[in-house]
C-alpha cells in the first residue's frame, strides 16, 4: 500500500496525486465512498477522481494489487491506492485514485426513473462495452458486483460506456437486491459474496430491463416481496411485470435472467447473440414440485426451496415436523426427489454431533442446506454465503452481537456440510474446506492472536486494526502498526499492556513471516513471561518496520522492566541493568530492552555464575563444617586426657600422704 503526505485539508497519495477535501465530486459517489477531484503531479491535464472509503467496510484488498496496472477504457479500475489523513473526519482513511470518465453518469444513484435508452444504444454500446469490462475481470477471476444502471458511465467522443468502480467495500454489499439472483438477494448484504460470473450477468440482465423500461424493477416493493415475487412467479416475469420488451431483446433477457445458474447465460452466449450467432437453448429440468403440500408456519408448501426457507423462519416447528416423522413422508413420498433426499439424509446423520443445548437451529440449518443448496448457509437469524462469511462477521462484531454465532456455525461446521451438498461430496480436499478447517483451528484456540479475532483480519484482508488505541490510524500495512501504536502512547490512549486482541490478531494475520512462536508468552498467566513476550514481539515488529526510535511507547514499557531485571541473580548485574534502564525506556529501542532484560545467553551466565558460586559456597561451608568437626575431636581428646591426669594426681597425692604418713609413725 502506498504511502501519503497530508498537507491542510490536501492529501497527496502515493508522493504524487493530490486530493482536495473542498473539491467534492458528487457525481461520482458510491454509497460506501465519497469522491473527490484529485491532480495528477506527473500529468495534471489528465482528470481524476479519488473516493475516500467509508472506514467501516475494507476494500476488496485481495483485487486492488492485480487491477492497479490494468488498462480497460470499459472499466474503471484504481490507479494508486493507499491510507490518507483525512482531515474532514480526523482520521486516516484508505483512499482510491481513478481516471475520471469523461461523460458522468448515465443514471443519477437516487433515480426511481430513467429516461428510456434506445435499444440500439443498449445493442451497440452498453452490451459489448459490459462485456469487454466483464471479459477483462473474468480473465483474472475476479467477479465485478456492482452491475446496476447508477454505476455505468459515459465516455466522451464515442459510443463506449464505462463500467463503475467495484473495488471501495466488500462484494454487493450496497448492492439493491432486485439486482441479485434469488440465491444471493436471501443473504444479507454483508454475507453476499464475490459470487460467480453468473450473478454479473444476472446483474446486467435486471440493468438491461431497467434502462430500456426506464424505471428500476419492482420500484415500490420492499426487499421482502421481490425475493417472494421472484421466488414465486421467477426472475424474469418478476422483472417485467406488464412491461413488455423489445422482441429483439427479449432472448437475451431469458438468458441473463434465467433463475437457475445451468440455464443462464455466459460470457461466450453473450458475445454469441451480440455477433448475431444462433443459440442453442439450454434444456434444465424444472425444480420438482410434490404432489401434495407440506404444513409448516401456518403455509402450505410444494418446493424443497419453499420448505427450507419455512424451516428457517421457525426452526422450533422444522424440528417437530422431522423428528415426527412427518417431514420425511413428505420428503420421500410427495416430493419424490432421489438426491434432496439422500441430501437430507446426510444431514440428519450429522446431527448426532449437534451440543445438545441448541438442537433445533443446526438441524433446521443442516436440512435447509440439504433441502436447498444453492441458497447461502442460514443460521440463527444470519445468512450468509460461505464466501461472505468475512464481512458478515466484520458486521456483527460491528453490531456487538452475532459474532459468537456465526463462530458457532463454524465451529459446528455448518459452512463444510453446505460445501458439501453443493459439491455432492467432492468437496473434501479442496482448497475452500482446507481454508475452513484452517479458520475452526484458528478460532478455536484462545491465546492472543486467535479466536474471532483472528478470523476478522484472515477473512477480510483489506481490515485495519479495530484495536480502540489505533483504529481512528486506520492501521492497514503492519509498517503503521508502530508508528500508530506510539501516537497512541503519547495521547495516553494505551494502558500498562500495549498489545490487546485485536492488535495481536493483526500481527498473527498480516506478520507472518516477522514474528512467530509468541503467542504463549502473551498467554501466560506469569505477568514476568507476558512482559518478555511483549517486548519480543515490539522489538521483532521495530526491527522488520522501524521506526528506529519509539520513546513515548519505550515510557510506557519501562515500569516492566525492573521486574524482568529482578530474575538475575547476581546483585552487580542487577544494578548494572538497572542503571541501564532509564537510558533505554527513553530511547524506545526494544531490541536494545530485549538484549538488556531478555538476552538467553546473559540468562544463562547469570545462572551459570549462580550455580558456581553456590557450589564454591557449598565447598566452603563444608570445609568450615569439617573444620568444627575436628576442632570439637581436640577438645574432647583434651577433656579426656584431662581426666586421666587428674586421677594419675589423684592417685600420686594418696600414695604421697600415705608414705608420709608411715614415715610419721615410724
């Protein structure tokens, strides 16, 4: 991501294109961006135009490196990219740079109505301009997700249109859902997906219906009543109403807008019509309808979609109707459907997994799936397709409330078994379930660095870090982690522990190859192991990134630092350290600290030291205890010696006396 300069209330991104908050260019606003005229330095006489992104939603990072050097005059793709100070807001925020199309839009963003286009307009320029963009895109495998009529752009000087950006905020999320299938208007906006190229050209299908109809399709209706409408009666006849189009354009409409994605048409059956070849009609079977209706939420229903979704709204009710049996005499006797069946089955046999405690909403989940696969992983009130799984995680952590559910539906593994009706099974070994499997092991695991955490910054690679000390620095790129992190500090906007959740989950995320093997110490219930591993992690993210010097956030780490000395065990090295100390807090260089308070090898000779030292003290003390020993032998020789000499005088003064005695008398 490239880098910026902020001067006033102008913004220059990249060292090269300048963006002015007083310049505002409302035509070109997204509902998740608002844009900005913005000069070339390198070519001023080339128009462009920024978008400053909504801070809540990530970009689609994952495609911005790969569009940045693409050159299609039929869509716009960024030109630079990157976080900006945005005074406006007093905050960073990520800022797009495209080249601006000449002829605005062809559709204001809040029109009900359009004025008609002619259908050679629609023939001769908004089809193959659409699918020279959607050609470019599909060739890089990437889906577009914003096909509607308020994001086709005029050019100047020809015939072309421009397809708008699609790149400001996760895929169809400000999509309206008249624009989406079926299957993707049933997921939340937030959950929706990058999808396939067949809801793109689903897309263009409902745009194509609203610019030569000129009025959005079924204005008036609320999201509810068109996914019913078109669930109903079907995409096409939903569409049209009693509007009746031209009978030119009447088969590429049943193409683009057929329900089941085997029957739509492709990129190469849109170029076919277009180059006026003959199409061959794709033959599918209709979805099968039972012979008679099953009861459930007070309807009747003849269709495994009617009754998934009955399922869905009252999983209370689905569980009775499958555990008396009645669902399955449906099931196998009126529907009569060999795979929805066997489907089903599976799902029922996985439920012998389910905790007990919330039976009713997986098993409604499983058999829904079974039931439709097609439609997204629905659970507990949220719905979302697996590939939108992201986002709509990112929303309910937003929302405080829901984030704990949808890492249940994963932990239960929800998003597998729906990978796997689709697949019929073939499934196992692909790429997207060894992703999964990845994100249960990550979100599974409750040291820092893991948990839903983790899973927020894995799955939306264009997140910034949520932690509350740094998210108004829109922290995308690891090398702001630090800089973030002592503006922080400096504010006094970070407590005695630097590294929350949330920081730590962005650095497992996005430093991989920079830091490994700390997550224990973060974890560790030893306040002395939690703040060596928070030095380590600081000074690994110093090292690889810099800054060199990072005094405020050194301030804020030294009150540990005393604690650490303390495991020497040599009194000289500990006051040695100590008088190091001030030095190094106020320098914030933490591969210093860590040399200092946490180098291994010092460690080591400070006990190796130790050992000596108490060995040479054990020598010592028993040769001093050998010492006493023989000193107590002397002394009870002399006692005993003593004695005996006593009683030698003893015995010498009576014979003494008692020959002085006999010379007396005698």
């Amino acid at each position: 991501m490239t880098q910026h300069q902020t001067t006033s209330d102008l913004a220059v991104l990249a060292g090269r294109y300048e963006i002015a908050a007083d310049a505002p260019a409302p035509q070109f606003d997204t509902p998740t961006a608002r844009a900005y005229r913005a000069i070339d330095r390198v070519r001023p006489g080339d128009p462009h135009v920024a978008l400053i992104c909504a801070p809540e939603w990530p970009p689609r990072q994952d495609l911005i490196d790969s569009l940045v050097s693409m050159r299609v005059d039929e869509l716009m793709t960024p030109r630079a990219y990157g976080v900006v100070d945005w005074q406006p807001i007093a905050r960073r925020c990520t800022a797009l740079v495209f080249a601006e199309p000449g002829g605005g839009r062809i559709v204001g963003p809040s029109a009900e109505t359009i004025d008609p286009m002619a259908e050679d307009e629609i023939v001769g320029a908004v089809l193959p301009s659409v699918l020279t963009a959607l050609k470019a895109l599909f060739g890089l495998r990437i889906t577009h997700r914003a096909i509607r009529p308020d994001n086709l752009y005029r050019t100047t000087g020809d015939k072309r249109i421009v397809l708008g950006e699609f790149v400001s905020a996760p895929p169809a999320l400000a999509q309206p859902l008249v624009y989406e299938t079926i299957e993707s208007g049933m997921a939340q906006p937030a959950g929706r997906g990058a999808g396939s190229v067949a809801d793109d050209l689903y897309a263009l299908g409902v745009t194509i219906v609203a610019l030569l109809s000129g009025r959005v399709p079924c204005h008036g209706l609320t999201d509810e009543q068109i996914l019913a409408r078109k669930m109903a009666r079907g995409s096409l006849a939903t569409l049209l109403d009693d509007w009746r189009p031209p009978v030119r354009l009447l088969e590429p409409l049943r193409g683009l807008l057929a329900d089941d994605p085997r029957e739509r048409w492709n990129l190469d059956d849109l170029r076919g019509w277009i180059e006026s070849r003959r199409l061959t009609n794709k033959q599918v079977l209709a979805a099968k309808k039972a012979a008679r209706p099953l009861e459930l939420g007070g309807a009747a229903h003849i269709t495994a979609r009617s009754v998934a979704a009955a399922m869905i709204r009252d999983p209370a009710e689905a569980a009775r109707s499958i555990r008396t049996g009645e669902f399955d005499a449906w099931l196998t006797r009126s529907l009569a459907d060999p795979e929805r069946t066997a489907a089903v089955a599976l799902a029922l046999g996985e439920t012998a997994n389910v905790d007990p405690a919330t039976p009713e909403n997986r098993l409604a989940a499983r058999v829904a799936m079974a039931l439709d696969p097609r439609a997204p992983l629905r659970y507990a009130g949220f719905s979302m397709m697996v590939d939108g799984i992201g986002p709509a995680l990112l929303e309910a952590c937003r929302a405080g409330t829901g984030a704990a559910t949808i890492a249940e539906a994963l932990m239960a593994r929800l998003p597998h078994f729906l990978l796997g009706v689709q697949t019929r099974g073939r499934s196992e070994a692909s790429p997207e379930v060894r992703h999964l499997d990845r994100m249960r092991q990550l979100l599974g695991d409750r040291r820092p660095g893991f948990g839903i955490e983790r899973l927020l910054y894995e799955l939306n690679p264009g997140l910034h870090c949520l932690s509350p000390a740094v998210e108004r620095h829109h922290v995308v790129a690891p090398s702001d982690l630090l800089p973030a992190l002592e503006a922080a500090s400096t504010d006094g906007r970070i407590g005695d522990a630097p590294i929350d959740r949330h920081i730590a989950a962005f650095i497992a995320a996005r430093c991989r190859s920079a830091i490994h093997d700390w997550h224990d110490a973060l974890a560790s219930a030893d306040p002395t192991e939690r703040s060596i591993g928070t030095l380590r992690v600081l000074a690994k993210l110093q090292g690889h990134y810099g800054p060199a010097a990072l005094p405020s956030l050194g301030e804020r780490m030294r009150p540990c630092l005393p604690l650490l000395v303390e495991r020497f065990r040599s009194r000289s090295r500990r006051q040695r350290l100590k008088a190091m100390i001030g030095k190094l807090g106020g320098q914030g260089q933490f591969g210093a600290m860590v040399k200092l308070v946490a180098n291994p090898d010092e460690l080591r000779r400070d006990e190796a030291e130790f050992q000596a030292a108490r060995a040479e003290s054990a020598a010592l003390k028993q040769a001093a205890a050998a010492l006493r020993r023989r000193s107590e032998l002397r002394a009870r020789e002399v006692v005993r010696l003593g004695g005996r000499l006593s009683i030698a005088a003893s015995v010498f003064a009576a014979w003494t006396a008692a020959v002085v005695s006999l010379v007396v008398a005698g």
